[in-house]
C-alpha cells in the first residue's frame, strides 16, 4: 500500500482560509527549530479524515520553511516504528517528542494541534515555573490520552497540557489526542462517556477540563489531586508573570471571562485602568457550550463557541487574561488582595462577573453514572450518542436548544419536563414540534440506573397521579438551569438577594465600597446582551469611583 502522491501539494488550492493562513504563518514566524509533522494513512479507512489530515497538513508545511510535511503509508516501515494502528494518525517533531494526534484536526482540537507545532518548534513548554518544579520530580513514563470532540470548547485546553508536558520532559511524557467519532471503537474500549476524557497510563482517569497545575501533579502523582493542587500553589506562590514570588500590582482585578467580565476588561482598560481578567476554566464561560445563538443582535444564528471567540480575540486587544487562574481567597483592607492558585494580585477594585455552574438533579445514580451516560453539555458529548437514545431533562431555553442540536447530530431524543408546557421561547417550542421530539409532559427522573459501567435506564415518575414509569436509555442530559457561582461573593461578605444573587444598584455596585459584580450573579434576564450591558457598566463605575471615591 502506497500513500497519497503529495508531490503537486505546493501548486494545489489553499485548503486553510487565507485569513487564517495569516494568522497561522505569524504564529510560525516564531520558530527556532525545525518541525517535521509525519501523517500516515490507510486507504480505505476513515477517507474523509484521511483527505482532511492530507490538505490541512499539507497547508501547514507550506507556511513555514520551519516546518515540513510528509505522508506515509500505515504499511510503511516508519509507521511500524511508531506503533501506528489508527488512520489517520499525526505525529510532531517524531524526532524528539511522543505528541501525535489520532483523527484529524478538524474541529476545536485544531487549535491544540497548532499549538503543538508551535512549542515543539521553539522547544519550549510554556509551563509554570511551580509545574516545571512538579515535573522535574517526575522520574517514570507517563502516557497521557486525552479523548477528544470536534465541538467541545474544553478539549483544546486539557490537550494542551498533555502536550506542554510531552515538551517539558521529551522521553518521559507522551501526549496522545484522540477524536472519539473517527476512533468509536477506541472510546468505547475505555468507556469514554465525556469529553475532555485524560487517561494516564492506562491506570489514571480524568473526567473535564482542569487547570494546568493540578494536571501536572494528577500526571505525576497519578492521584487526585484537587486539594494539593491548590496548597502547592499557595504555598510556593509562584506566578507565570516575570516577577517571582512579587505580588502583581494593578487598578482592577475581573474574576470570570464570560462576556460580563470581558467587557468589563475592555471598558476598563479603555478608561485608563491597569486590568487583568482570570478566569479558572476556559473564556466564554457558558456561552461556549451553546449550540447556537438566535437573539444576539448582528448574528442571525451563531455558534456559541464562534461568538465567545470573537470576543475574546477582542478583548485580548486589550486586556490581560490569565486562564486556568482560580481565586482561592480575597482580603479586603486599604488594597483588594486577590490570592490564586499562581500568585497574588494587588488591586484598587474588584469585579466579580464568575457566573453560573450546571444544576444538578440530585437523584440517585447521578453522580455514579457522570461521564457514563450522565451528561451536562450537548455540545460537548453530543458526538458520543449519534444513533442512540437519550433523554433530556428540562424545558427551558437550553433544554429545548440541545434536543434540537442532539436530533440535528442523528441522536433519539425524549425531552422530559415535569409541567404540562415548557418555559422556553416560543420559536424553540415550535422548532420541537416541528423536528417531531417526543416529550414526556408532567414528569421527573428520580432515580438514573445502569448496569455499573453506563446508564441504561430512567426511573420516571408522573407528578400528577405518582404513577412510575422506566424509561430505556443510553444517556441522559440535564438542563434544569444554573446556579449561580456566589462563593467569593460569600467569602468577602457581600449581600444577597432572597433568590441567591449578589445584590447590586443599577451601577452594578455592591453593598462594600470598590466591589463590583456583573452577568448571571446579579440575576436579571441572565442574557448575553445584558451581562455585556452590566459589565461596562460595572467597569465604567469603577472608573468613577477611583477618580472619585463616593465612600469618602
């Protein structure tokens, strides 16, 4: 079996957009070293991904003189050496790291594989000087296998940790992601139910996205490490600013990168004010996860992910934001004192924007069956149940948009809602009925079963005559809404509302002078287009007042 001939790939049509073949080729205007990227192919075998590995690596050798592509045969002596058993496979700078990628790019893990062509091109991990410290104990092998989906907004993120790893100790740690809907077998081999799925040396499993430094110390201890994580950081109180173990001075600190807390970061640093934004997960907050957008004036419909990434590519003209950056604790004295799990900043005003987090049933089996069936983002695990059943549990907004999005992905959907009429927009509603979703009226889970590895059944019950039902299932989704992220807004003493929101004037003020809060944590409509509203408004409010203090 022969590859592909690539000889003509320099006279052919661009495959990359020339927008982004700008971008990328700046991106690669930093490289010190030369990057061979080796992608092996069987005919016959995944074709529409082998074509897309073939065109997009193909662009990618022509962007750079630092980099070089070439296509090889899975029969070929090159891809015995690599152990190469899944087509199409894409291996990086095979030379001096383990970083290959399983499946094509084609989705959001694109960005990671461009990211993985730019660190092993300027030989240098990006990490943390507290993860460098933690790796430079590590003394075994490490195999780190991230499961992937095209749309999930988290991926990217938790590969790239895998793959800073994979640079930081070449020869130890090995980096390997893997696109679930090309390699279905492969996923189903490990049970993978979720995505991002890490699993590290076939001994070690990782459900979602987390911060780099407990990535680091769950990669090396082998062990959950949640808890140490946050005490290592504390304790050593390194940064990833140039200024070691130096408190970062600034006028405003924005915990959350939704569009609240960008918008807070733009208007803030268009007002003159030193501005940093940290944000513990990814951008966009929950926004990312929404299949599509229909009420954002400019955009007919867009994807939520597209319409975060606009605005954070917007923002970042702007103002600093510092990801997988969580604030454990905030004093409040002459300065605001805002302690992470990196390092300390020092700021005049303070801006919570930290949204909202999944609610969750609280039934029996729901936390059993989490990533074994049990999901919370249709966007994300959509991919996983193409061709099977699941239920959605919900009738509002989101409940009615993912079952949209699950049956337009080929998945049997029953929304289930315990009133006789849902509480999401009417042309959602009529969206439903008309794509034919069957709906379970009247109804609650109480209880999610399954055979110990997966769910497979839903104890239903009827709320007018109690009557119980069992409902067949592969997987369940929640959407029941959100609650709201209050903790340091409880932490620091400010009030809340009787519903639970952090109470705020029409300035976005709180009830302690230089605090301010903005988006879903003041309650409201709990729009995109208002928590961009209360975000400038929270950030132009600060600017006041540090002109002109009120308190005094």
């Amino acid at each position: 079996m022969t590859a592909p001939d690539h000889t003509s790939s320099e006279n052919r049509e661009w495959f990359i957009p020339e927008e982004s073949r700008q971008q990328l080729a700046e991106h690669f205007g930093k490289l010190t070293n030369n990057v061979e990227i080796l992608v092996f192919t069987e005919d016959g075998e995944n074709e529409p991904f082998n074509e897309f590995a073939h065109k997009f690596v193909g662009d990618i050798g022509r962007l750079s003189d630092k980099v070089t592509a070439r296509f090889l045969s899975m029969d070929s002596d090159e891809a015995r050496q690599a152990k190469v058993d899944l087509s199409p496979t894409i291996l990086i700078a095979p030379d001096r790291y383990d970083i290959r990628f399983r499946g094509a790019p084609m989705g959001e893990e694109g960005r990671s594989f461009v990211t993985a062509v730019v660190l092993a091109g300027m030989g240098e991990s990006g990490l943390s000087k507290q993860s460098k410290q933690l790796l430079a104990e590590l003394d075994e092998n490490r195999e780190a296998i991230v499961f992937v989906n095209p749309s999930c907004p988290y991926c990217p993120g938790q590969v790239i940790n895998a793959i800073k790893c994979a640079v930081e100790l070449p020869g130890t740690v090995s980096a390997h992601c893997v696109e679930t809907t090309e390699n279905q077998e492969l996923a189903m081999q490990h049970d993978v139910g979720s995505v991002p799925h890490t699993i590290i040396n076939d001994s070690h499993e990782i459900l979602g996205y987390m911060p780099e430094e407990r990535f680091v110390v769950e990669l090396a201890t082998l062990q959950d490490a949640e808890e140490l994580a946050g005490e290592l950081g504390r304790e050593q109180g390194d940064h990833q600013h140039d200024a070691a173990d130096a408190a970062v001075e600034v006028d405003l600190v924005v915990v959350g990168a939704g569009p609240a807390g960008l918008t807070a970061g733009i208007y803030a640093e268009r007002a003159g004010l030193r501005t940093v934004v940290l944000e513990k997960s990814v951008v966009g907050g929950q926004v990312t996860l929404t299949p599509v957008v229909e009420n954002y004036p400019g955009f007919t419909t867009v994807p939520g992910k597209q319409l975060m990434d606009i605005m954070s590519e917007h923002a970042r003209e702007y103002v600093t934001i510092m990801e997988g950056e969580q604030v454990d604790e905030i004093k409040i004295g002459r300065n605001i004192e805002v302690f992470t799990n990196r390092g300390t900043y020092v700021a005049r005003g303070l801006i919570l924007a930290t949204g909202g987090s999944y609610r969750s049933l609280g039934v029996p089996g729901e936390d059993k069956y989490y990533g074994k069936g049990v999901n919370y983002c249709a966007t994300c695990d959509g991919y996983l149940f193409k061709g099977k059943k699941v239920a959605i549990v919900g009738g509002g907004n989101t409940a009615l948009t993912d079952a949209l999005h699950l049956k337009n992905l080929g998945v049997d959907v029953t929304i289930i809602h315990r009133r006789d009429e849902f509480r999401a927009q009417q042309h959602l509603r009529d969206s439903v009925e008309q794509e034919d979703v069957h709906v379970l009226w009247n109804t609650v889970v109480d209880e999610i079963r399954g055979d110990g590895k997966h769910v497979t059944t839903l104890a239903l019950r009827n709320v007018g005559d109690d009557s119980e039902t069992e409902l067949p299932v592969d997987g369940v989704f929640v959407a029941i809404g959100q609650d709201v992220n209050t903790e340091l807004a409880k932490m620091i003493g400010l009030t809340l509302t009787d519903k639970g929101f952090v109470q705020a004037d029409a300035s976005m003020r709180t009830n302690i002078p230089r605090i301010y809060a903005a988006g879903d944590i003041v309650g409201g409509v709990q729009q995109i287009v208002t928590a961009i509203g209360e975000g400038s408004v929270a950030a132009m409010s600060a600017f006041e007042d540090m002109s002109h203090p009120y308190w005094k």
